[in-house]
C-alpha cells in the first residue's frame, strides 16, 4: 500500500500532537510536517510534497479557507481536507469552493480517520454526515457559485454522465464499479475526464455542480 505523507496544519499544538500520535499508529502514514497557520501551512506544502494536508478552518495570521486556495492554485494534485469544530455552512462551501476535497467534524472517532484515509486512496471525497446534509440542501438553492460552460457539457459521455449520476447519490468509487460492472481504476479515469472537462477541482465540486446544471437528475425530488 502507497505511503500517505500528511501535512498536519492546526493552531492548537495538543491537537497536531493527538493526531500524530493517532495518525502514528498506521504503518501506511508518514507525517511530514506540522504547520501553526495557514501562512506555515503554504511552507510546509512546498518543503514537504505531502499528498495529503489535514487543515484547521479558523487559525491566526491566515485561516484554512485561504490557505487552501493558495495551496491548490500551486500544488492542485495535493489533497486537503478540512479537519475543524466548525460546522458553519459559510465555511463548509467556501472551503469546497477554494478547492478542498473533503470537510470534516474534529469530534469524529480514530476509526473514522481511518476509514477517510482508506477512502481517499480510492479517490473518494470525506465529508461529516450532518454536513452531507447541507451539501444536498446546497444543491437545490437557486444560486451558482460553481460554474462550468455549456460546451464543457456536450463534452461529456454517456458513461461519464452515468458516473456522475452515482457521484451524486453518494456512491463511492467500488460502488461504481460495481454498478456499471467495470473496474475501479477505470472509475478513477472517468472522473479524472469528467474533472477537467468541466473545469472543476473534486467530486464534491462536479456533483454540486451536475444537479444545479440539470447534468443528471436529483435523486431526492
């Protein structure tokens, strides 16, 4: 299995410190770094590669919000997930407008960080189950903040239309597979294509995005 190298950015040091310890405890982790703010959080990045950054929303001198757009702007391949008490939607869809791949609660259990990490190595999106919830509500607002162009649409397959149909009830990438009897790395392709086809940055962003734009149907309605 790939080594994750992880960048830890967090104000509170008893906190980088616990998740260490907890993160120590995988014999597939490799903490590269630690960073205070978000200005150390864009440093380490570039020192370290890490593949992935597990990042603080509110912290001194520039906040996680910031950060990750700075960080995705330069180092789009590198994974962040916002690892925060706050359930604010304000921060949630900013952060999933700046670019981060995944948004979850500090009050989750070690084995729930785990089973993130396993997801991730697939190409899955984490995101706290009562903050899912908003991302669904999100959906059916009349507002566009996510935005793509109509050629980008007709660009799309009739499989890719299908992966982000299961995208958008939630399926994980082996459930797709699954679902349309290929292989997940053939999955993983697909949404790679779909990604850059409409200009977009994750599978969070590409499934908001899908129902706002009609690309597939709403499930819920």
């Amino acid at each position: 299995m790939k080594t994750q190298r992880i960048l830890l950015v967090d104000d509170h040091i008893l906190f980088r410190k616990g998740a260490a310890a907890i993160l120590a405890a995988r014999t597939d982790v490799e903490i590269v770094g630690e960073a205070g703010d978000g200005l150390q959080a864009i440093e380490r990045a570039r020192e370290t590669v890490p593949n992935i950054i597990l990042m603080d929303v509110h912290m001194p001198i520039c906040n996680g919000l910031e950060a990750v757009k700075a960080i995705k702007a330069e180092m789009p391949h590198v994974r962040i997930i916002m690892l925060t008490v706050s359930d604010d939607e304000r921060d949630l869809f900013t952060a999933i407008k700046n670019g981060a791949d995944g948004y979850l609660l500090k009050n989750l259990e070690p084995h729930h960080l785990f089973e993130m990490l396993d997801g991730m190595s697939r190409g899955e999106a984490p995101v706290s189950g009562t903050l899912a919830a908003k991302i669904l509500h999100e959906f059916r607002q009349p507002t566009k903040p996510i935005t793509s162009t109509p050629e980008a649409h007709a660009e799309l397959t009739a499989r890719e239309i299908q992966v982000l149909e299961l995208i958008v009830q939630g399926a994980t990438n082996r459930e797709i597979a699954v679902a349309l009897s290929i292989a997940e790395d053939t999955v993983k392709i697909h949404l790679r294509n779909i990604l850059e086809k409409l200009h977009l940055r994750n599978r969070i962003q590409a499934a908001v995005y899908a129902v706002r734009e009609g690309l597939v149907p709403d499930s819920d309605k």
